[in-house]
C-alpha cells in the first residue's frame, strides 16, 4: 500500500480527498495536516510514502514543506502531488524544482486524482521491477518517465458513464502484458462484462485502444482489446 498524507487547511476539503483516495487500489490515508507545522511533523512520525499537499496554508505555503523536506537530512523524503487552486506559473515552476512528481488546480473530480494516483503507481510499481538491475537501458528510462504521468483519456459525454471507470480500464490495459478480453477486464476492475465492453468500445472509438480478433477452431472470433501505442 502506498502510504498517503493529505494536507490541506479546509478540513472538509481534506476529507473529500482522503475519500478520493480511498477509492483508489493501492493507496490508503495514514494522515490528515492543516499547516505547514502540522505537515512536517507528519512526515515526521507517519513517514507516508506520497503526500498530497495544497499550498495556501495559514502558517506558510506547501512550498515552504517542500523547500524544508528537500533540506531534512533525516530519512527518506516522501513524495509530494501538489493539490492547489494557485495556477500561478512561478509557483508551478518552483513545485517543478523542488521535485513535486504532479500539480494539480482545484476544483478537480474523484477521476482526474484517481488518475494521477495510478500513474504514481505505475512509476513506483516499474522503480521496483528495475530496482534489482544495476543498470538500465533507454528503453526503461523512458518507460519511466512516461509512468510518471498519468494517460491521456478522453473526458466521457455520455450521460450514464463514469470518468473514473474509464481511466481504469485504460490503466489495466496499459499495466497488462497482453491483450484481454472484456471478460478478463471487468474480473481485473470489478466491473460487469457488460460495462466493461461498453467502456472498452468507446476507447477503441476513441483510438485509444486496438480491437484484436482470436479465431479458435469454431464459433466466433474472440475479441480482445490492447492498449494502442
């Protein structure tokens, strides 16, 4: 599990994304802060692994968090997705330097963190597979940096379709190691078969996922759906 502080000085807003949060595989709350003091203490004794951090707070600035975690020679720091509705460049800038992995401007939906949460969790999953090698070679680099960010999905028009439903099954099938059918989809994201077709249909509308036809030996082709490239 990856271990998640939620810092953020509106205590009904930290709540939303903590359930944010919850909702998505892999991650769990082990926090919640409304400063600056109250966040690095945080990190202190919690020692989450990914803090989601605003910066409008009323002692300082988020970016006063990261400017001290990046000089704390104690530990491992944590890393840190900026939650904000500052849109400022300077301080997009100043994230970027201090080595925030994501910004993201307020107000955003349940989809848009859950996205960015499973791209975090695609670049810690791919840092641990290569952990064991000495080197690396370009190709695992840029897989790498191409993790870090979360894909590109089309927002969804039609009424009755969820934004974090579809994100996920783009996720799966970019994590998968080869092509699935809409059955092995819905049992990977809890979905139905039905839901999981409906969604995988319009991603491959939307050319962002390749229809594959399997023929056995009677009956009808299987379809199978991998992630376009």
């Amino acid at each position: 599990m990856i271990r998640t502080l939620v810092v953020d000085d509106d205590f009904r807003v930290s709540h939303i994304h903590c359930d944010y949060v919850s909702r998505v595989e892999g991650f769990e709350v082990v926090g919640e802060a409304a400063t600056v003091a109250d966040a690095l203490e945080a990190v202190r004794t919690l020692r989450p692994d990914l803090v989601l951090l605003d910066i409008f707070l009323p002692d300082g600035s988020g970016l006063d968090v990261l400017r001290q975690l990046s000089g704390d020679e104690g530990g491992d720091r944590p890393d840190a997705i900026m939650i904000t509705a500052d849109r400022d460049i300077t301080s997009v800038r100043v994230a970027m330097k201090l080595g925030a992995v994501g910004y993201l401007v307020k107000p955003f939906g349940s989809g848009d963190l859950a996205k960015r949460l499973m791209a975090y969790r695609e670049l810690q999953h791919r840092m641990d597979v290569l952990g064991s090698t000495p080197e690396t070679d370009q190709a695992d680099v840029d897989a790498l940096f191409s993790a870090a960010h979360p894909p590109t999905v089309p927002r969804v028009p039609a009424k009755g379709h969820s934004a974090p439903t579809l994100a996920l099954l783009h996720q799966i099938l970019r994590t998968a190691h080869s092509a699935l059918s809409a059955a092995e989809a819905a049992e990977l994201t809890g979905v139905s078969r039905a839901t999981a077709q409906r969604y995988l249909s319009y991603l491959v509308k939307e050319g962002l996922v390749r229809l594959e036809l399997r023929y056995g030996a009677t009956g009808r082709p299987e379809h199978r759906y991998r992630i376009a490239h």
